[in-house]
C-alpha cells in the first residue's frame, strides 16, 4: 500500500495497473494475517462485481503477467483439483465459494438445508445466473 492508502484503494489501483480491469462493486472478502508468529502485516482480498476493462496494464519492471478471463464455474473446478497453491489464492476462493453456497442455500430453501450436501450447493451457485 501507499503511504495514506487504504486496502480498498490500494486493492483497486493494483487491479488498475496489473490488468486494466476498474469501476464494479467491491466487497471485503477475507482479511487474514499470513504468518503472524514472524510477521505483522495483513493480507486483504476483496470481491470486484462488474469490473470492466477501462485502461492499459501498468507493468513495474519485475513484473510480466497475463490476464485470463475464466467463469466462476471454472474457477471452482480449478480450485477443488488444486490448481492454486498460494493460500493467499486458496483462502479467499474458498471463502468466496462458501458464501455463494449459502446464499444458494438460502435461495434454495432454508428448510431443506441440512438435507444438501455442499457439493450440490457449490454446484447450484456455480450454475445459477440470479444469485
């Protein structure tokens, strides 16, 4: 972060530069100390709703990275088979996910919850276009 910076801000500037992706609606999705016996700093990760290409990547001089656009769907396949490592990554896609089968959940019927496995909820939110 910059010196007068909150995580919101500095969350959105970064996703400006890094990908040219702005503007939607943010939410605060995790905040997690990543190894608080050595450290003291936090991590923030945020849900960006709506984003849109606004701009041009702005790369420092160590960086190189690529943008890939994929579904939450997929998102959450790629996740159960592991394909992220990072926990930094790993935390906030769960969180995500278990937000979104609760909200499937409750879209669902309350009622019948305890009778749904997660499988069906992750299933039903990752397919559903109104949630």
């Amino acid at each position: 972060m910059e010196a007068g910076e909150t995580p919101l801000e500095a969350a959105r500037r970064e996703l400006m530069e890094e990908t040219g992706y702005g503007n939607g609606v943010w939410t605060e999705l995790l905040r997690v100390a990543p190894n608080p016996g050595a450290m003291d700093n936090l991590c923030y990760s945020y849900y960006a709703k709506g984003v849109e290409r606004v701009g041009t990547p702005h790369f420092d001089a160590t960086e190189d990275l690529k943008v890939y656009l994929v579904d939450k769907a997929e998102v959450f396949e790629m996740l159960k088979d592991g394909a992220f490592l990072q926990v930094m990554m790993v935390a906030p896609l769960w969180k995500f996910f278990y937000d979104f089968a609760m909200k499937a959940a409750e879209f669902l019927d309350k009622s019948h919850y305890n009778s749904l496995d997660l499988k069906t909820i992750f299933f039903t939110f990752a397919h559903a276009s109104e949630l």
